[in-house]
C-alpha cells in the first residue's frame, strides 16, 4: 500500500521536525509545503549532516515534478526493489 508509505513518511517527518528545531530550516519547509500542495502524500528529509534530499511519495509525478523544478529543485529518480538484498 504505498499510499500509506507516503502517510508513514509524513507523520514520521513531523515527528522527527519536534525532536529537535535544527531537524528544518525555512527553506525545506517552503519546499515540503510545495510538494504537499502539488500532489505529494508524504515525505521526509533523508541524508546526514547538514545535506540530504527530500523523498516524497506521490500519486501525481508529472504535478509534483513540474512544481519542484519551477522552484529550481532537481529530481534524482529513485525505484523500490523488490528482490532483497544480493550478492553480486
């Protein structure tokens, strides 16, 4: 049910902004809000230290990808593996 990934995703970002105000700064806000508005069921900040990306989950690819640009925000595709891990 991935829809309710990207609910997961939410609720579990807005927990993660209360733990702690440097979690966010205004201008990932601006953009979560962005997406928010554009299609996105949920999404969360992910990479360490002061650098990162925004994941989103939507419904609404073409929407939510066109706002992100307008704002100057790159996509960097992402897809679910479904096989596990492996050894190459």
């Amino acid at each position: 049910n991935l829809a309710r990934f990207g609910l997961l995703m939410h609720e579990h970002w807005m927990h993660k902004k209360k733990r702690s105000a440097s979690m966010s700064n205004p201008d990932i806000d601006k953009w979560y809000q962005l997406a928010l508005d554009n299609g996105a069921i949920g999404g969360k900040l992910i990479g360490a230290g002061g650098g990162g990306f925004l994941l989103f989950y939507t419904e609404e690819k073409t929407k939510l990808k066109k706002a992100l640009q307008q704002a100057n925000l790159k996509e960097v595709p992402i897809k679910f593996d479904y096989e596990g891990t492996k050894i190459l």
